[in-house]
C-alpha cells in the first residue's frame, strides 16, 4: 500500500518553448527519491473560460493537457544521456589545444574544483590577451521552463557581470518570413515579430468564421510543446462551430490528417506562387474589397500591375501558378471563389518554408496582401496565429482572461537576452560561423525578436573597432549544429577559437564540440518559480526539488554563481531563492490576491478564475470606452476594418502598405526583398527552386518542420518516443533512423521500399534516414523533420547517420538583406544506401559504442 | 457488472500519450502483487495502431487505441498450465507474476500468448513472465491513493478511452463494437466509430476545367441493394463515408446538363480515391 505521505507531490513547467517563461505546470510524483509519474494536473475549483458563438459554449477539459514529450520527460531525467560530472576532452589543455579534433575526441571525467580552476584560468588569460568581449556566449532561446534556474539568458548576464562579451542574437527562427517580411506591411511590433496581435479572436473565429485556411500550420505538433495540447482542443472546436478546414501543406501533417476536410498539396516554398494567382483571379472578376484596399491600405496599383503582367509580361495566372506550385489549375480557382464567397480566416503555427524558407519574407508579405483583398479584419476574417492562449495579444488575450493576468506575466530580467540584443557587440546567431572564419561580416538588422521594423534598415559590423575577433566560445544548450548548418563545425574547430565550454544536462547536439563541459540540472533537480508565459492556462506555482541531482550537476544559475564567484563578483547572482521571492511579489498572485510567498510555497499552486462571457464582452467595451478602436476593443483586427480610414498599424503611413515605405527608402533596388513583394523562386542568394538548373541533379523538393515527436532539438533521446512508427525507423542495421517521407511513386522510381536506409543528399552534404514511404506527402517532395541528433560518421565529405538534416541546408541567410534563417524548401536527391559499404569505409565511425534504443549516449563519446 | 471501456475511435488525434502513460506507470515501477514492471522498450499494454487511410490528396489517418480486452471469456485463462491468470468480480483479467512461470519448461514458450487472438501479451525477456495491461487496478484497489482512474483514460485530452460500471456506459455500449467478434471472447472494451472505407473523388469539368459543385454522388451495395449518397462541394470534393468492407460497389455521379458518369463495380478492399472524375456537358 502507498501511503500518501510516501509520495510527493511537485509541480514542474511542461513546457520546452522556453523564453525564461514556462507552460502550466504537470503534477509529479516522487517516492523514495525517485520520480514514479507524471500526469496532469486537475484544475480544482478554478472558473475556465467559455466562448459563446454560434449558440454554443467552448472551452477546454479541467486539466492540463500533456505534451507527449513532457508526458515522458522522466526519460530526460534519467537519460543515459546525461552528463553526469564535469567532463574535459582528452586531448585539450591550455599547453595543447588541438581545436581540429573537436567534435571528434572524447571525454574524461574531471572534478567541479579541476573544471572551475582551468575555467578561470582560461577567463582570466583572455581578459587579459584579448578582453573578454572575445568571448561569443551562445544562449539558446529554447529548452525547459523556470523563472530562475532556466539557462534562457543567465549566461549572457554572467558575462555582462563579468564585463563583456559577444551576444549571439537568436533569430526569431520560427516566424522569419513575417519578421523580415509582413512586418513592413502591417508592424505588429514586440514579441509577436511580425505576426499580428490576437486579442480575443476567437470570440470572432468561432462566431463568424466559415472557412478556415491552415497555412504552415500544424496544431497537433509543436504547439503542444508550448502550451500542451491546446492546439488539439481548438481544432475540435472549430468541427463543433461548422468551420471547414482546408490544409494547404506538402503533407498531409498531423493535424491535416485528422481535422482537416480538405488538404491541397503545395510545393515547398511556392506559396507565394499560389496567393498571386488568387489574387488575379480576385482583380478579374473584381471580387475584392476595393474599399478597404483605398481607405485602409497603400500601393495596390502596383500591385495591381504586378499581378496582371503589366510590371514584367507574365500575368500570374492559375496556369502560372499550377506550374509551381503544383496545384491544379481548378483547385486555384475554387479556392480563390471560395475564400470570396465564405468568411474566411487563415491559420498559421510556425509553419516551414512559409517561415525558414528563401526569400520566405516575399510570401509571408503577399499572404498579407491577399487578406487585406478580402478586407481583414471583417467578421471571420483574420490570420489566427500561435494556438495558445497565453501572450499573443497585444492588450488582451485571445480567449477570455482577465487583462491583469495577462499582463501581469513576470518573467526573469535576463530572459531579456532571448529576445533583445543587449551587448554592445553583437553577431546574429545565422552570421556566427562566418564571423568566425572570415571576419568581417557586415549585415542589417540584428534580427533580435523583439527589435522594431526599423532595426531592420540599420547596418552593422563584427567585429568592432579593436576587437580580436571570436576567442572563445561559450555554450549554453547550444543546438547550432543541430538547426542551422554544417558550417558550424569548421567554426568551431579553428584555431582561432582556444576554449569552448559548453553548459547542459545532455551530451548531444554541440556539446560535443566543447573543450569542458559542465552538467546542467533538469528541473526536477531544483526549486524554481513557474510563471506560465506560453500556456492554455495561465498558472503560477512553486516548483520543488523533485529528486536529488543527477550526478553531480548543477541548474545553469547555481554554474553561473560558482563561475562569478571564482572571478569575484559572487555577490552580482543573489541566492537562487531572494531572486523567486522578488519575482513572486510582483505577480498577480501577490498583488491582487494577497498571497505571501511563505503562503504560496506552502499552496504550491495557484490558478487565477477567468472572467465570465459577460465579463469578458464588457472588459473590451470597456477598452473602447477609454481608447477607442484598438486592440481589444474588437476581436482581431476587426477594430481595423471598422476605422473610417485605416490608420493605426505600426507602419510609416499607419496603413497596411503593400509597397513598403521602409524598405522603399532604404532597400529600393533590392531584388530579394523589393519595396512590392514579389514571387521570387531563385536569386543571387539562393538557387533551391525545381526552376532552377541545379534542380537536374537534385530533383526533390525538401520540406524540413517543426518535428513532431520533439521539441526542435530537444527529447531525441526518448525511447518510449522513438518506438512509435512515424518517429524512427529501425534499419536492417538495428540502428534507429529518422525518417524521411517519400511517396510511393518516387520511391518505385528509385528502388526504394519502406523500411531502406537511404541518403538525402545535396552538393553539402550527406544525411541518411529510414524511408517512411506514405501517401502523405506530395510527390516531388520529401519531408525530414529538423531537430534530430547528429551522428557524424564523417565530416569530409559530410555524412550525418543521425538523420540532422539542417546539416545540409544553405550556410547563407534569407536574402541579402537580412539575417533570416533558411532550413526548408531546398533541393536535394533521395537514394538507397548501401550501408554495408559504408560501415567497411568508415569502420571506427561505426564501431563506436552505441545505446541500442537511444543511439548516440554517454558512453560513445566519455572514456573511462 | 463490473468495469468496462469505450473507446471513440473518432475522437482520438494520434498524441500517443495513453501509450507513454501506461510506461510511466509501469516501466521501471513495480506493482506487486498486480504486475511487475515491463521493460523499457518493446511492450505495449495499451498501444496506438495507425492506419493510413486513402491516397494523395485524400489521406485520413485513423488511429486505434489498442489494449487487453478482459475478456469475460477469456482464452488465455485456461491456456495457462499453473493457474497464474486470474478474472476478478470487476471484470479485471490479471496475470500473477509470482505465479507465471513463462512456460519455461514448455519448448513452444509461452501458452497465452498464443492463446489470445488479439496479441496484447509479452514476454519479459528478463524476467522471464508474461505480462500485458492490469486496467491499472493497483490503482483503481487504492494502492495509491493520488491516482484514482488508469493512466490512459486519464491523460486523454479528448476523453477518447472512456471507463466505467458497465451501468454508466450501457447506452454508449449499445452502439459500439468489439474486436474481433467472430473469437467469442467477449471483450469488455468497446469500439465506436472504428474505420470503414470510404470512397472519394473530385469531381471536375474538363472543358471549362473547373471542379463542379453540387454533384450527386450514389453507391449502390451491388449484393445488399443499400444506397448510400454524397454531393460535392464547393471544391468538387466527395467522401462516401462508413461503407462495409469488401463489399463491390455501384457508383454514379450526377449533375444537371452532365452525362451521369459510372462505375460498374469497385470493391473496398481498402478505402478508395477514384482520383480526377470528369463530367461530360450534355450536348
């Protein structure tokens, strides 16, 4: 019998979107030290929301909803995988360094006092030759929830403490195209990055929507990583409400393949293509709102133009399109009918090549334009972005909540870092390798999330005047290898970089190219503050120490505060729990409940009620009252539409501009990303479109997205995931391969069954993966999902048996202009592989000690 | 009457969680005298069977959750040469792990295994027993009393597996199906909504090549005489959905001022996409 005080109950953050923020936590179990389960947390006594249309109630199970990936994160905790104690290559010392054998030689076990002394030696010799503004701190934006322990930002803080460093800006890596795009035609400034502000939308969607577009939109994937399965829930709603539903995708991808009514096969990357022969279609039959393009919008004439033909000779008729895109001509014609003739919405969460392909700014830019055509902002018709509740509206959220929750959204000062750019040196995280190996680089705009249009226009160098260029390079769960490029690897392996130290509870991903390495904690091995950030529902909830550490690791704040102190300014990282209370007390939870934070450590939980329908219809008449029309005032941007004339978006004119002011003044003659968007298939800064020569030799389109059965990079490494069918495939060798999805006709044509081991492949590179050989995806194209481990069995040529496909992406950003990220819609070649011949080629590569369900683990790469 | 499970086939959206749930309960934790723990990888006492459904672009994917049916009439039971498997007055079919010796001293190895048509018993090749789902009834006795319901019915977010009295699921049960009826187990998990084939097509205008909206769609069972109907939509797209499997087909499509366009037999053998259908104009 389990009495129950033999088991604990903890609350942990499930959420893996990182940000210093965290999703609504999961209730875990721990006995005799041990995690025995997690499971969700039931929302006792809390008022949900509801949202009245269409004579019905919508709302979401009392409950969190697991992600799958959180749901079996016990299996992180206790991976084989974990670095278990400081760790030194076997072949680094500061007498010899060997950076050319990084990523390839292993590790030994060394002890907390042995690792802090080398790095403080390390530290103090670089500020003294070079000044630690030589050192690149690499933080990345993703991984577990935490207010204080997480690592989001902590590193760049220790450096600022320190006194210098260089800041790798993260990119907004998931939402590039409307970043460095729609930005330029409707704003939306702040964390949204381009992506339109979502204040109470679905009292519009679920009222009045009639069509729903999902464009680059996968609810049942990544969504849930954020805020668990939200995205699921919603779908369901939108069947109860009599919305139809219509993918337009390469695949049929998970959501597709159980909501939707429709799926319209698209080409990787073409659906630039596909809205410009709508919107013919809509300027023939004069089926578009003519007024709103006049009082709301400027530069429709030359669009207008573009469009027609008039600009370069080529009408972008449906027969234009259908030759790149693939759709049949009819289909483009029904659709375009359809979204006149029914309230139309479109729906997007982090959708591939619309986001991370080439150029992908110009269709994110004309998806927008076509809204605007059918006049955005009218009942039912909007862009539903994102699929969770929790910070994607500027003054309200998007499913009733009341605004002080809302805003009231703590999060730790240094998750600053993740979304601006903070050190006065700086180098966006898609320029790193080249302002390695070949300084100096220039760009414009640093690409920082939360960065204003205007940053866009502003040029910069690295490095600076006096600086010596990138010395040493600091890690924090640092996935470049894993979800950008190869280039990375050369980077990282110069001679010019003479310390890497890496910080994370698992050796996978860049870990490996590191000279120490320092184990990090999960969060079941410390305290922490939750404050949910991306979330269904908004939590606040003192997280205890589940179990003891893992090893001897440590969370990233406790690295941080050892590695401070060495260097004497121990005092600058207060004690862990001064920094929770602080945070608390400026929480809703304190302020407007009253709760102490010994009351609430001893709650552990708290879940604010929502705001009745009537509440929540007075709460945005209550923002018209005192504001006018703005956000919140109206669902969406139907406040928008309702504007006599449409000022009030952050653009120059305060319009929606379909030329852009901006980019007019600053970008006139930029043929990637000119002041009208255009259809550009390929150009001087990319070559991957099936119109273009090199399209002979790799006649395959690759779509690589949003994994589904990991968070990105994160959870690659779990078994009882790496079971089901559609997340490995285990090849005739045992060894458990990514899939790549083929269809049956390409896969006859080159010999290739379900099951084959095969190589993807371009002029970069080589990656092999299990073939999952589906009527899935459309034929000519082939679809990897990103985020999976790196097993290089060699670097020269580039052959990668993990299955990380970034490894064989263009190393050159969006387009000229811009810092964007390119890791979908590319060319390459799928063929079968002869793996025995492999394995005699590179048979040290193959022989190294590998985990049976796992692959790569501690023992392939710790020695002793 | 004792415990029993529905499960709506329609509701589940493939998040897998049912199946990694029942691992975080029973991988690694021992539940003794009910169960000891499976192994990390390669059992699946609740597993989700994928069925890829169709052809590009009509694909559906269906999924079923997949488990131990506690059978009231069970053939594992007296299969088992010492007794070790068990049906309790809930219903509940458990193996004793003490008492299973995996047939060891049997050269054909494990007998219920063999026994039971639906394949949801494994071997523990370390343990050397045979194992499978317990309806986590360590959990629903009170063993812990921080769990009240099993761990799939539990982290559902769709209420998919649905568990009870009998009593409380009679008018659901009404309507739903076993698997595999023709074994005569009786099974005490119920099926709703469990896949049938469906036909569907687009429905176009080669002259105009425009999809035409509005067609009637009929299939007629050629051996039962049962007609059932669709009409396309505004993307000329129709979907025949729930016929019976194997069955052959009559198909005709309909529209004013078009030539009826036949099909004289299909048979769904899987579901069909009949592709790109034209429409003649009448002259």
């Amino acid at each position: 019998m389990v009495k129950s005080e033999d088991v604990r109950v903890c609350y942990v953050s499930h959420g893996l979107g990182g940000i210093a923020g965290s999703a609504e936590p999961l209730e875990v179990h721990v006995k005799n030290g041990k995690i025995l389960r997690i499971k969700p947390l039931h929302f006792e006594g809390v008022r949900l929301y509801e949202i009245k249309a269409r004579g019905k109630r919508f709302t979401q199970p009392a409950k969190t909803l697991p992600y799958w990936v959180s749901l079996a994160y016990k299996k992180r905790v206790y991976s084989p995988n974990r670095v278990k104690y400081p760790l030194k290559r076997i072949d680094w010392s500061p007498e010899n360094r060997n950076p050319q054998n990084r990523g390839k030689s292993g590790f030994v076990r060394i002890s907390w006092e042995e690792a802090l002394d080398i790095i403080e030696k390390e530290l103090r010799r670089i500020k003294e030759t070079y000044g630690l503004w030589s050192v690149l701190v690499q933080d990345d934006g993703h991984g577990q929830g935490g207010a204080v322990h997480t690592p989001h930002g902590i590193h760049h803080e220790l450096f600022r403490q320190l006194g210098g460093w260089t800041q790798q800006v993260r990119n907004p890596d998931s939402w590039e195209g409307y970043y460095w795009g729609a930005k330029h035609v409707w704003g939306m400034e702040g964390p949204h990055a381009g992506l339109p502000h979502q204040d109470a939308i679905f009292d519009d969607i679920l009222e009045n929507t009639e069509l729903l577009i999902f464009t680059g939109c996968d609810p049942e994937s990544t969504v849930a990583g954020f805020a668990g399965q939200i995205g699921s829930i919603m779908c369901r709603w939108f069947k109860e409400a009599g919305i139809k539903i219509v993918a337009i995708s390469p695949d049929c991808n998970f959501a597709n393949a159980v909501h939707a009514d429709k799926w319209i096969p698209i080409r990787p990357n073409t659906d630039g293509a596909l809205y410009l022969a709508i919107a013919y279609l809509w300027i023939k039959a004069g089926t578009y709102d003519k007024n709103f393009l006049q009082t709301h919008c400027v530069g429709f004439e030359e669009f207008r133009k573009y469009v027609t033909g008039e600009e370069d000779g080529v009408p972008k008729t449906p027969e234009w399109a259908e030759r790149i895109t693939g759709i049949p001509t009819r289909v483009i014609k029904a659709l375009a009918k359809t979204w006149v003739k029914k309230r139309t919405s479109l729906a997007l969460f982090f959708g591939g090549p619309k986001i991370r392909g080439p150029y992908a700014h110009e269709t994110a830019r004309l998806e927008v334009i076509c809204l605007a055509m059918q006049g955005l902002g009218k009942p039912g018709r909007q862009l539903l972005r994102g699929f969770y509740p929790a910070a994607t509206g500027k003054n309200l959220a998007p499913i009733p909540q009341y605004p002080e929750t809302t805003r009231s959204f703590v999060s730790s000062p240094m998750a600053r870092y993740t979304v601006e750019a903070l050190s006065p040196v700086i180098v966006p995280k898609v320029l790193v390798a080249d302002a390695i190996l070949k300084p100096p680089v220039t760009w414009y705009g640093t690409g920082a999330i939360a960065a204003r249009r205007e940053d866009q226009f502003k040029k910069y160098t690295f490095p600076p005047e006096g600086h010596p260029g990138i010395r040493m390079i600091w890690n924090a769960n640092c996935c470049y290898i894993t979800c950008w490029n190869s280039k990375i690897v050369e980077a990282y392996r110069s001679p010019k970089i003479e310390f890497i130290v890496a910080v994370t509870p698992w050796l996978e991903n860049d870990a490996m190219f590191a000279d120490i390495i320092l184990p990090a904690q999960t969060i079941f091995e410390h305290e922490d503050l939750i404050q949910t950030t991306r979330a269904a529902i908004s939590a606040t909830a003192y997280q205890e120490r589940c179990i003891e550490p893992i090893g001897e690791s440590k969370s990233d704040y406790e690295i941080c505060r050892l590695v401070a102190q060495r260097m004497g300014i121990g005092d600058a990282f207060p004690p862990p729990e001064e920094l929770m209370k602080r945070l608390y007390e400026s929480t809703y939870v304190a302020t407007k409940y009253g709760i102490s934070w010994e009351e609430f450590k001893k709650r552990k939980i708290f879940i604010p009620d929502h705001p009745t329908w009537e509440e929540w219809k007075q709460i945005q008449k209550n923002i018209e009252a005192k504001y006018g029309l703005t956000w919140g005032s109206r669902p969406g941007l139907t406040w928008f539409y309702e504007l006599p004339e449409g000022k009030g978006l952050e653009t120059p004119t305060g319009k929606l501009e379909i030329v852009s002011t901006g980019l007019a003044t600053h970008f006139p003659n930029d043929d990637e990303r000119p002041p009208l968007p255009h259809y550009i298939p390929y150009g001087e800064t990319h070559q991957e479109s099936l119109l273009h020569p090199r399209a002979k030799k790799y006649p395959l389109l690759l779509m690589s997205n949003h994994p589904k059965w990991r968070f990105h990079a994160q959870g690659d490494d779990i078994t009882w995931i790496r079971e089901i069918p559609t997340c490995k495939i285990r090849g005739p060798d045992g060894y458990l391969y990514e899939p790549v999805w083929i269809h049956p006709v390409d896969a006859e044509k080159r010999g290739i069954k379900n099951g084959d081991i095969v190589k993807v492949y371009n002029e970069r590179g080589t990656v092999l993966c299990g073939a999952y050989v589906t009527e899935r995806i459309m034929p000519g194209t082939v679809h990897v999902h990103h985020g999976s481990r790196a097993d290089l069995i060699s670097l020269d040529p580039l052959i990668d048996r993990g299955g990380a496909i970034d490894l064989i992406v263009p190393p050159k950003p969006m387009s000229r202009n811009t810092v964007g990220q390119v890791c979908s819609g590319i060319l390459v070649e799928v063929e079968k592989v002869d793996i025995d011949g492999l394995m005699k080629k590179y048979p040290k590569a193959f022989k190294r000690p590998m985990h049976p369900n796992l692959g790569p683990y501690h023992e392939t790469w710790v020695m002793g | 009457m004792g415990k029993v499970l529905v499960i709506d086939v329609a509701k589940c959206n493939g998040c897998y969680c049912c199946q990694i749930a029942c691992k975080d309960e029973h991988v690694d934790n021992d539940w003794s005298p009910y169960a000891k723990p499976q192994p990390d990888t390669g059992q699946f006492w609740l597993k989700i069977n994928e069925l890829e459904r169709g052809s590009t672009p009509k694909v559906k994917v269906t999924y079923i959750p997949y488990l131990c049916m506690h059978c009231d009439n069970p053939p594992c039971i007296p299969a088992c040469p010492v007794r070790a498997i068990t049906k309790r007055a809930d219903g509940i079919v458990l193996i004793d792990p003490d008492k299973c010796d995996g047939c060891r001293s049997l050269e054909s190895g494990p007998l219920c295994i063999k026994a039971c048509p639906y394949n949801v018993i494994y071997f523990n090749d370390q343990l050397k027993i045979a194992q499978k789902c317990t309806l986590c009834a360590h959990i629903l006795d009170g063993v812990d009393p921080l769990v009240k319901i099993p761990r799939c019915v539990e982290v559902c977010p769709h209420n998919v597996i649905m568990f009870g009295e009998y009593s409380e699921l009679k008018d659901l049960i009404e309507k739903a199906e076993v698997l595999k009826p023709e074994a005569n187990t009786q099974p005490r998990v119920y099926y709703l909504n469990l896949p049938k084939p469906f036909i569907a097509g687009e429905v176009y205008d080669p002259e105009l090549d425009e999809l035409i909206e509005g067609a009637k769609v009929t299939a007629t069972d050629l051996a039962t005489g049962k007609t059932y109907y669709a009409e396309t939509d505004e993307f000329g797209d129709f979907w025949i959905q729930n016929l019976e499997k194997d069955h052959t087909y009559k198909l005709t499509v309909e529209k004013d001022g078009y030539i009826t366009w036949t099909l004289d037999e299909i048979k769904t053998e899987k579901d069909i996409n009949l592709g790109e259908i034209p429409l003649l104009r009448k002259r």
